[in-house]
C-alpha cells in the first residue's frame, strides 16, 4: 500500500511528515506535481539522506495550484500519466496543497488520492481554526471514498480528544518542529501500511 500525506492548508507540515515516514522506514518518496521554485524532494532527502526518491512527474515554476501554474506555462497535466508512473507500494506520495486544490479542469487532488488508491494521512498545523480544516478535509475525503489512514499534527494541542471524536479517525503522532522528526517513532499503523 501507498500513503499518500496531503495537509489541511499550506505549510502545514507535508514534507516533514513525509521525511519523518521516509526516515524511519524503508519507503520510497514521490512528489508527483511540485510548484514553485523550492524542492520538497530536496528537503527530504536532506533529512532523510538513504530514502530513494522518484522524479516529479510535473515540476511547474509558479508557486501556485498545478491546475494554475499548470496553465501560466502552457502545460497539460496528464493525470493519466501520474497513475501509470505509480510505484505499487512502499511509496509516500506527498500532494501539492490540499485535499481540494485543482490539478486540472476536471481533478482535484482528492480525486488523484482516489484514482491512486492510496490511504491518506492528513496533516494539520494547530493553530487556529485547524479543526474546520480538518474536517473538510475529511468530508472531501470520505466523499471520494478514499481511505484516511489517520491525522498527524505538526505543534502541540490539547483537543486531540476533540479531533478525534468528530473526524472519526486517530491523531497518529504530534510532531513539534523538523527537529523532532529524528526523535520521535513512526506509529505502527503508518508503518504497517507501507508494504
């Protein structure tokens, strides 16, 4: 199985997530769709140095959603091309932006996340207003039938039991900051699904 981590919001904690998974494991990373001048593929590897990594399938330079982005520079995305190139497990998948962020006219990235038939693992900042976020991002989910794996939060909260309750799912971990990602375990639940 593949887990694919997409976030409530930007900057939220995707790629510290995904390299605290690639550090602690055997997984391979992908980050299909990348915008924006920065490398989340980079960062990564930075702090997961042995993690082999597989090439964006799209690199676009606007820091914007690929759908946009996509169209400033006059690319088509195939989304067709993306499922194909998927490795069959063992891979954290990192999203470019949210649940709901255009990839083309007609796919959003929740869409992909069905179409891959991945579990997602759901990031979230806590600060506020990141439970609304949390649980629009799960109705996306469960509307697509995508399977949720569970939420992890990056900064510290005591509504955990709060989250918990109305997302119907478990808060897996608690990250507080990138330096933390070496000290703190890999839950089993994310560890059993990468096989």
């Amino acid at each position: 199985m593949n887990i694919f981590v997409t976030g409530t919001d930007t900057d939220v904690g995707k790629t510290v997530t995904s390299a605290w998974i690639c550090r602690n494991s055997s997984a391979l990373y992908w980050k299909p769709i990348q915008t924006g001048d920065d490398s989340d593929t980079e960062t990564v590897v930075r702090f997961s140095p042995k993690t082999r990594v597989i090439p964006n399938a799209y690199h676009l330079k606007a820091p914007l959603s690929a759908y946009d982005a996509a169209r400033l520079e006059g690319v088509n995305i195939d989304v067709n091309k993306i499922v194909e190139q998927c490795p069959q497990s063992n891979t954290v998948i990192e999203g470019a932006g949210g649940a709901l962020v255009p990839i083309t006219d007609s796919v959003m990235m929740a869409d992909l996340m069905a179409r891959l038939n991945v579990k997602a693992l759901i990031v979230a900042k806590s600060q506020l207003g990141f439970l609304n976020h949390i649980f629009l991002t799960i109705e996306a989910l469960r509307a697509r039938s995508v399977s949720i794996l569970g939420i992890v939060l990056n900064g510290e909260t005591e509504l955990t039991d709060t989250i918990e309750q109305f997302a119907r799912c478990k808060v897996l971990a608690v990250l507080k900051n990138l330096d933390s990602i070496s000290n703190t375990n890999v839950p089993v639940e994310i560890l059993q699904e990468l096989r």
